[in-house]
C-alpha cells in the first residue's frame, strides 16, 4: 500500500502541547501537513495558562523539517476558535483538518460533584468541539472538502467518578453524528477518535513514565495513526466512533435490537414485562447511520405496505 500522504493538508490539533495531542501534530507534520499547534497550557483541571508547550512542539516539527505555527488560544469561547483558525489562514492559507484534541478532567463522583464541575467539562470538551468546528466550517464548505476528528472517550461507559467528564464526552458522540449528516453533502467528513493512553489526562503524572513499562507499551504514538487516517482523503466513514491504544484498533458503536412488536391493541406495562427478553435481545441488531435510517427501520410496521 501507498504511504498516506498529507502534503499540501492544513491541520489544526488543538491540546496538542503535550501527550496525544502532540502525538498527532508530529504525525501529521511528519506526513506532510502543516500544523497549527493549539495549547493553551493549561494544568489537568483546566486551570492556568503557559505559552511554552504549544511552542515547544512547533519547534519539534519545524527542528525536523516540518511546517508549523503555534498558538495559545482558548478554544472553550468562540472567539478563542476563531482567532485559531485565523492563525491558520494567515500561515497556511486555509484549513482541511480539524483534531479537536483539549480536554480536562476533574474527577468527583455523584452527587458530591457540583454545576461547576459539569459546566468546565461542558466548556472545554462540547463547547471546544463546537466552537473551533463551527469557526472551521464555512472555510471547509467553501472549497468542498473538510476532516474533523473529535475527541470522545469510552469514559461514557461509565465510571464511578468521571460524571461530568462522561456526560461532556457523550454529548461529543451527538455533535459529531450531527455534524456527519451536515457535512455529508460538502466533503466535510466528521468521525470520533475514543483514545486510550498513558498520559497525565489520564492520571498518569510524567515523573512516573520512565518507572512504568505501561508508559511505553500504551504511548500517545500508538494512538496517533488512528487519528491520522480519520483525518486523511481516503477515510472512507463519517460519523462513526473509534478507540485506539496498545496496539489495538476497533469500532465502537450504537446499535438498536429488533426489539418486539406489539401487534394487536393497546400494549399495557404487563406486555413489556412479558416480553422483556426479546426488548432485550441482540441478534439481528441494526446499527442506524443517522436518525432518519433508525426512524425508518423502528417504524416500518406502519408503512401502508407493510
């Protein structure tokens, strides 16, 4: 196969000063593209500010003949994507890649957690997704071609103590199934990378990596060619959802069963009991592209030809 190419692509990879993020940038720099390397510097919990890792990487990949720029904006207020995206317009002349990286953690559990702890998640996972997609779009629409990659996590499994971090990386599935029916029709294809690494993100400190073998055989790299191929002309899905790490590459996706169908008067709460384990049952699962295609398939007893 043909090495997968990304000379003449414009990337922006926002988080991208330290851990996965990184990983990303120096990929895609690597093959070719030019980056923009977002940072705002920020501590786990999304506090402070510092110039110097998103800086740091660009000046990785311009010491190893790469093209890049950085930048510490914000991506969590709009005016902090759009500055981003400009920074990309003035250095590259345009923006064929969106990696919406940043993220923080702030683990609590439930109901001990409380607003502000939802509300920061909400800011930086959702609100850093739609912000820097939104300021990309028009520019993506207008020459017909566009690749995002947003940032979910199988965190939406569910942990005792990761409610915020969860519920902000769920409502990411929802956006990007949204944003791949919007975009389908102009080039844009939008997907999910769910990352598994050993990083800080993931209460990983740096000062322990050299001390555990975990810190390389679950590297940020191993994540890296998944978010690279999401972010390549030859990905073929939009819309879908993919974990990475380890070593190990798989789908992760939303699938409704058969389920049972009550044929004859009104069902009662006694027909659901009853018939719990067919509700229930997973052979012949379906695995709806959107809602229209799942609405279809739910309702197609009540077709005239049905």
């Amino acid at each position: 196969m043909d090495a997968l190419s990304f000379d003449g692509r414009v990337a922006v990879v926002t988080g991208a000063g330290r851990g996965i993020g990184r990983a990303y940038a120096l990929l895609l720099a690597e093959r070719g593209a030019g980056v923009v390397v977002n940072d705002v510097g920020a501590s786990v919990d999304g506090e402070g500010a510092d110039d110097q890792p998103a800086a740091a990487v660009a000046a990785e990949i311009i010491a190893r003949g790469g093209q890049a720029v950085a930048d510490t904006s914000d991506v969590a207020s709009p005016a902090g994507a759009t500055t981003l995206v400009e920074s990309a317009l003035a250095r590259f002349g345009g923006v064929d890649i969106l990696v919406n990286n940043a993220g923080i953690v702030r683990w609590a559990g439930f109901p001990e957690l409380d607003a502000e702890n939802l509300e920061r998640h909400v800011a930086v996972h959702l609100f850093g997704s739609f912000n820097t997609t939104r300021a990309c779009w028009s520019h993506m629409v207008d020459q017909g071609y566009g690749r995002v990659v947003l940032t979910t996590s199988t965190g939406v499994l569910g942990l005792p103590t990761n409610t915020s971090y969860a519920a902000a990386k769920g409502a990411v599935i929802g956006l990007c199934r949204s944003l791949a029916v919007a975009g389908a029709r102009h080039g844009i294809k939008v997907n999910c990378i769910a990352p598994a690494a050993f990083t800080r993100m993931a209460g990983r400190p740096a000062a322990t990596h050299g001390t555990n073998p975990m810190a390389t055989r679950m590297a940020p790299e191993l994540v890296a060619p998944m978010a690279a191929f999401l972010s390549h002309e030859d990905c073929p899905v939009t819309g879908e959802i993919y974990t990475a790490g380890a070593g190990r590459f798989a789908r992760l996706f939303i699938a409704s069963t058969p389920g049972y169908l009550h044929s004859s008067g009104e069902p009662t709460v006694e027909d659901v009991a009853a018939h719990w384990a067919a509700i229930n049952d997973e052979r012949g699962y379906g695995v709806p592209a959107d809602l229209t295609e799942w609405s279809a398939a739910f309702t197609a007893h009540l077709r005239p030809d049905a």
